[in-house]
C-alpha cells in the first residue's frame, strides 16, 4: 500500500521519505493499515518556503477573511462528525461518548469559532496608540507556526484542529502542522477538510500544511530555521527540551507544555467536611480517560491523620473497583509502567494497583502510591516524576509546616488546588500553603479537581517551567493564546495611510478595544 | 584603599571577592581612584536568599506603597542631581550638558514616576475576570529579578534606576542590579538612594541589592538560579548570548537587548526633495552621544543614482567636519576599531574615517563606509555586524528589487526606517519595501531618524532576534515593560476573601482597567 500524501503548498503529494510507520489500535494493539511516511528535510524546506509565500499574502488579508477561514473549518468539521469521531476512537481508544462525540468535537468547533470572533473584534492584538507622539502599536503575526499536537486531545490540541493551530491562524499566521505519530489518520481528515475551508474562503492554500513525521534532527532544524516565526508544542517532557534548546539557538519564540504533575492540597477540615464527596471527585478526576489529561491529579498533599489514613484507603478501593480504561499507545503504557518504578525506587509506597490492566489492549491498573512528607523530602526530583495516566502519588506530611515545605520543592506545574472546610478551621493552614503553591502554578483552585479546562478568557493553561517554556502565555483561553504568536509591531510617525487598519484613527470596526493616550476604549481617534 | 562595599539585604558589607577592579575616564584614559570587588558566588547566594524573602514580603505589599518608593527614589535622585551628574560624567564621559542633566536625568526620573503611576493605577496587570466560570486571572511577581545594565545609559537603563529596574519594581519584584563595569561608582550612587528611599517607604531593604562584577560563570549561574524569577539585560551580543543559554536551559525568562543595526533606507525622492534636512538628520543622530545607542543609524540603504553619490559625499563631509566624541571606554574604542576593520574585510569602501581619533580620550575618527548592493548581499552577516559608535555603512543597491533583497537579509532590528517624498513619486517601492523590514523590526518610522526613543505607551524599543530574545515585548514604554517582570496567575473557583485586591469584585481604585467578560472596563463586577 502506498503510504499516504502529505499536504505541502496545497496540494497533497507522496512524501520524500526513507521509512514510514503505522499507528495501532490501543484497544487490540493491532497497527492499523494506513502507512504514513516519515518525511526528509526536504519536505520540511518546501513547507517552509510555502509558507514564507503564503504569510506574506496573509498579511494583505482582512481579520473577517481570517475569521471567516475559521468558521468554515469548524462546520465542516461538524459535518463529517461520524467520520473524525470514528478514526479518532480508532486511533485513540478514547471514548466516542461523551468523550470525542459531546465533549472534545464541540469543544474543538467552539475553539474554532472563538478563535474567529477574536480575529474579527481584534481586541486581542492590544492596539495601542499616543496622539501626542504618533506612535501606534499593535500585535502583529510572527510569521509561520509549527504546531506540534499532544497524543492524548486528537482534536482540541490537535496540531491542524486544536488550540494552538486556531490561535495562530486567528493572529495571521500560516501553520506547518506535524501530526502526532498516534492519531495520523484524525489530522490528515482535519487538513482536508481545512485546505477545502481554505479554497472556500480564498485564503492561500499553503496556509496550512501538514507532514506527519520527521527524523528528530529534522525537528530540530524546523523550529529553529530563519523562516520560521515560532512554534507550538505540547507532548513529552523530553522531546520538548529538545526542540525548546534548538529552537533558543536561534532565537526563535516556542511555546511547549512538558510536564506536570498538579499537586491537590486536602486540608482536614475538608476531609472532615466533604469526605466522600472529595474521594468521588478525586477518583473521577484521576481515572476520567484514563488519566491522560496534562491537569490530571498527580499528586496529593494530606497531613497525617487518621482521616488522612481513610481518605488513601478509600481511594485505594476506589481505583480497585474502577474499570481499567485502556491507554493512548505503546509508549503511553511503557512510560507509565516506569513512571511508577520510578516513584517505588525513590521511595513511594504501592497501595494499589501497579500491575498489568488486562484485556487486549495497552493498559495498566488504576494505581495508587503513598510516600511520607519527609521520604519526599529526601528525594524531591524523583518523586515529581510525571506518571502520565490513571495514577497518582499521595504525600503525607507530618504538619503543616512539613507540607510548606513540600510545596517549597515543587517544579513549575499547571495547576495547584486547595480543599479547605466551609466553617473556617483550615483556613490558618490556607494562608501559610497558598503562598508557596501560587508562585509555581499557573491556576490555583479551590474546592475542585483541576481536569476542567474552560475556555475561557480568564483561563491560564500555562505555568512556570517545566510545565511550560515561559510564564507568561497560556495555552488555552482567547483571546490571551493568540498573543502567543504575535510580534509588537509598533509604527513611529508613520504617514495615516499607510497604517495597518487597527491603528488608524478610525476604529475599523467600532467594537475593537484599543488603549489610546492611557485609556481603553472602542471609540475612534479623534 | 579598601575596595567599594556591595548592598546586601540592606547592608553595604565588603564583597567576598579575589580581585578588583577599576573604571577608567574615557576622556584621559586614566583609572578612577575607587576600587570595585569582584564578587565571588556566595555574594551572589546570598543576594538570592535575602531576594526570596524580600519578594515574598512585597506579594503582601500593596501597589501604592511600590509605588511610593518609586517616586520617593526619583525625588532623591533629583535632590543630589549634581551629584549623578558630575560621577556619571567622570565614568562615561558623556556631556554633562544636555545630555546628562538635562535629557538622562529627567527621562530617568520619569520613567521611574511613569512606573509608580502604572503600579498604582494597575491596569499593567491585565485582570481579566470570567463571572459565568468564576475564573479570573492576572499578571503577578515573577521573582527576584537580576539587571544587567549597559554602558551607554548610566541613569535610564541602569541596574538600580534604569526602565528595567523601575518596571521589575513597579510589577512586585525585587531586583539584585549587576553594575556596568565601565559607570560602578553612578550605580552604587543610585543604590544608596534607593536604600534610603526604601527605609522611608517602610520596603524590605533586599528589595533593592547591588553587586558590581562577578565572574562570568557565576553570572551564568545567577541567571538560572532556581531562586531567579527573571532577567534583564542590555549589552553586549557575545555576553548576552552566553548569558540567554544558561536562563533558556533552566526556563528562566530573560529579556535581552542584544544589537541592531537599525537599516534607514532613503527612497530617491525623498533626497530630491529634502537633500539638505535629510543629509542634516543623518549626520547628527549618527553622531549625537558619539554614536553609542542602540538605536544609532548603522546602515543606510540607497538607490544609485547620482543624487546617493552626492548624498554619501555630503556625509563624508560632515563626519570630517564634526568633532570627534570621547567614546565610552577602551573596550567601546577596540571593539569599534574591530568593528570597522570586519565590515571592510567583507568588502565595505572607507568613505572617511577609520583613523585614531585624536586626543588624550578613547576615541575614533567619525567614519563612514559604503559598499554596493551585490557586495553586500555575498556577505550579508559580516557586512551586518553593529559597529557600535560613530559610524555607519551605506550600502547602494542597484534598484528597488536589489534594495528588498538587501531587506530580506537582514537580521532582527529593534528599528526601520524609510524616507520618502511627499509627493507620491516614491509610494510605489516604500510599499515594496514596507514589507520585509516590517517583520524584521520592532519599531517602523517615516521620515525621521531611530534614535528618539519616547517613554510612550506605544514604544516598542524591542523587536526580532538578534535585536531581542523575544519580539513580543519591549523594554521601553510603560505598562508594556512591566509585563515581562511577570508570571499569569490564574484563580479558578478561589473564594472571593482570597482573591489578590485587583480580581475582587469591587475595582480596588475605580481607575483599574479590567477585562470584564469580555470588555474593558474600570467599573465593579456586579
């Protein structure tokens, strides 16, 4: 069978590849039939120079086309729903509901649509202008993005469908899309359906690109090649330093999420208050598609207690009694099973769990693991290792004082949640842990597990690094993920018509926001 | 004589240090008679413990009471103006009239009460509140910053005064400031002020710390530090870059501002028209402060024809006819020397210049350079390297097609600038041109010379590698500067008594821009 095209300057063609690869059905570890090639450099450079063309053409074009682009993506997305939904279960063993079909295909339309609401209002771009000086300044695209999509959100990060793919195109930018080696099949059927979006609304046709495999040099060479603006990169922890240091040589803006592991804070007052309802959310929140979520629970912090004692035993049993779901792929399972050898050797306790999941697909028991405060304390690094699936690390500290400083040694991370009692007693405890818990997460919760991400425009899906590559940015929430992969273009006594029309005096559309002379406002200059 | 004391955690103290050093008058070359440690590592460690209780007592700290610091510490520069201005003068040489005391001075004052006015009025901050989810986000401390200031402005961009130090203070951070090895005695000036502007604004005394020199692979080491929440630097390409390899490996942000050779391309009508004014324009921002900005006009592209042969002739007179500047140091004077010598290797023609220049200073003859359009594009990164001083290469392309690929070669600039007629007659190549200088530079301009650079609101004084690390911010231009001294805090579901003063329902000031559900607004959410 020949292996599929790759889609370069708007026109599918078979791949200059020296090898190709199949993806697997997770539930049967079969491969499945479909070969994709893994592409040469070459491949790579003709993407490259396409997209170099087709951004300069983007810069001549209208936010409304940009939107419009967008728009007509997300409902032909929406009409071949059966199909996305079936070669993403088949890729993916996620399941059709309500994961894929009601929850991760409307959110990823939603996104879409967002996106191109963004682009149209053109808030996002923070117009800035000083009549007293005439200087103008607005956000303005970077230049071509390479989106690197996660295995584990075939759609929402999906690297020509998801978060990252919808911000970049909203802020101007053409995509090079490389297609996570998991679920090939699913971004192929997005980038046909885009390059079909594309000629609908006329946008250049090497808008979006895809490839679908490189050698990992070749990546390297991508993020950090001149014509590239920047990238998106959401996956390993390893293969996102790799590109992150080539992709600092050269200067070149990227944008990763690595790692985290997402430390839930549970104070006594709430075990006392809430039990079981805290163990159902937390057992829903930690097993909830199998765990492969990047603000899965990874670790629980308690203080010793007795309550503490039957909160771990009832989870315990809990996970027992879940179903084992089955995971995303080969490499999935593999890093879990050493993840969690990982954990033990470093001193972490089973309480259960840790052994094959059964069944014909890639699997593992839902697992549970317990370690003392001061056994973290001896060995910090080792026991943030990210254990990406259906498992978790309970950290049991001595006092409060024990549990600070827990969280004085944890690495940058997505999220950090507090669980504290309505009537107030934990709430001394509260005051001396968020400190040290706010400054090294993104997002900070209260009384909930982290899993939901709203898209919202007050979302921060980012944090301090490992999590990710600067803290600054979020990854999902618009319009604040479009400023990603933006340049401040400011324009200095510029003569009025030569303008791009978001600083002109006139606002272009009434509703955009600018910050004119210290004030915001959707007013024109007068 | 004992050599200068460092201010640690709120005490001038001696340096634990194995040598020192001496800076020199550019004017005689003679040493200063003040000696300055170079500290060794536990100096520097101990700046980073005294730092992270400083930062987590300024989290606590409201924003008019940074605020009032700020404006104290620019009173008390004000108060002993003589004093800045006479040590200043001794260490760089720059003319104490009217650059120093009349533009450094107050441009530093104001930047410092600019960054007092935006910490107090908060809208820097970005809070964005979604009442549907109940999740509301803004920009918080990112940590201790480290500042490395540059040689060329003693008081505006110095460690302990300059914009990076005013905008890591007015975001929360506490700075430990790097001195300028060639102005140490203005800095450690500006650090006893500061110390005393503290005392009186009741701030923790680490808030601002000072250390001269260290040895570079402790630099390294300060920039990565687990402790450092961020870095500013403007200086050299060499040393930044070593310095951004050490903050990119350990995800640390770091802001630089690196080099840039700031392309003027002066379209034919433009000299038909405005030969005098233009040729006048040139001559005196590429001379002015002999030459030593970042944004000095070190590249002018023409068209050939006769007008530019005239146009370079006119120059050459004027640089031979201009007095000759003192230059900042002995390593400013070989570095331009070098500078020179590297352009005319790569096949640049001396118009004039390029000789000693002359008395008892640091010096260099005013010096111009031209070289065609096909020589340049056979070398086009040597014939780019920043001569940093008095002196600029011309270079003619044949036509307007030649001039846009010079443009396309260039590197990242923090400005570009273009010339034209106000006739019409050279409309159709300023919009041939537009287009590759605009993704190459932070800041476009018409008709006027880069070297102004406002503290406005619409400044980007930043743009593309190699110019910056980042093109997404700047360092001059408040609220802009402030956000890169900050991390996106993100409270989700957090209970309304916990919230930080700017997420509160009630708007802590009734000024505060919010973005409230979409919309910008500096009313209460109801």
């Amino acid at each position: 069978m020949a292996a599929q095209q790759i889609l370069i300057d708007g026109r599918w063609r078979a791949a200059h590849a020296a090898s190709t690869f199949r993806a697997e059905n997770p539930r049967t570890r079969e491969p499945l039939p479909e070969e994709y090639p893994v592409s040469d450099w070459s491949d790579c450079d003709e993407a490259l120079d396409a997209a170099v063309r087709a951004g300069a053409e983007l810069r001549q074009v209208s936010a409304d086309r940009l939107a419009a682009f967008l728009d007509a993506f997300a409902s032909r997305i929406e009409a071949r729903k059966a199909e996305f939904v079936e070669i993403a279960h088949a890729e993916t063993a996620l399941p059709v509901t309500p994961r894929l079909a009601d929850g991760e295909l409307p959110r990823t339309t939603n996104q879409l649509r967002q996106a191109a609401a963004a682009a149209r209002e053109g808030s996002w771009a923070m117009a800035t202008i000083d009549t007293k000086n005439d200087i103008r300044s607005v956000l303005g695209p970077l230049g071509p993005i390479c989106v690197f999509g996660p295995n584990n959100f075939p759609f929402a990060f999906g690297s020509v469908s998801g978060g990252d793919f919808a911000a970049a195109i909203a802020a101007g930018n053409p995509v090079i899309g490389k297609a996570n080696s998991s679920h090939p099949g699913t971004t192929r059927l997005f980038a046909v359906e885009a390059l079909a979006a594309l000629a609908e609304t006329g946008l250049p046709p090497a808008t979006v690109q895809l490839i679908y495999r490189t050698k990992h040099e070749d990546g390297e060479r991508l993020v950090s090649d001149s014509r590239v603006g920047g990238t998106g990169y959401t996956g390993s922890r390893s293969a996102g330093l790799q590109l992150k240091a080539a992709a600092d040589r050269a200067g070149k803006p990227i944008y990763l999420e690595l790692s985290s592991v997402n430390p839930v804070v549970i104070l006594p007052g709430a075990l006392r208050e809430r039990f079981d309802d805290i163990v159902g959310q937390f057992a829903t929140s930690c097993l909830m598609g199998t765990g492969q979520f990047c603000t899965n629970p990874g670790m629980i912090v308690l203080l010793a207690g007795e309550e503490s004692e039957r909160f771990i035993a009832a989870i315990g049993a809990k996970f027992q009694a879940a179903p084992v779901g089955t995971l995303l792929s080969r490499s999935v399972a593999s890093a879990l099973a050493r993840g969690l050898q990982t954990l033990r050797a470093a001193g972490a306790k089973l309480v259960t769990g840790d052994t094959p999941g059964g069944g014909a697909g890639y699997s593992h028991a839902n697992s549970l693991l317990q370690v003392s405060g001061s056994d973290f304390l001896k060995n910090p690094e080792q026991l943030q290792t990210e254990v990406f699936g259906n498992a978790s690390l309970v950290v049991v500290a001595a006092d409060s004082a024990e549990a600070r400083r827990v969280l004085d040694h944890l690495e940058g991370n997505l999220t950090g949640c507090i669980y504290s009692d309505t009537a107030g007693s934990d709430d001394a405890i509260y005051a001396e842990l968020e400190s040290p818990l706010r400054q090294r997460v993104g997002r900070l919760l209260n009384d909930k597990m982290p899993t939901g991400v709203a898209v919202s425009p007050a979302m921060n899906h980012g944090g301090p690094f490992p999590a990710t590559g600067h803290p600054g940015f979020t990854a999902v929430g618009i319009p604040a993920s479009l400023r990603r992969f933006a340049m401040l273009q400011c324009y200095d006594g510029v003569r009025p018509q030569r303008l791009p029309a978001s600083l002109k005096n006139t606002n272009p559309n009434g509703a955009m926001w600018r910050l004119v002379d210290g004030q915001w406002t959707q007013k024109d200059v007068t």
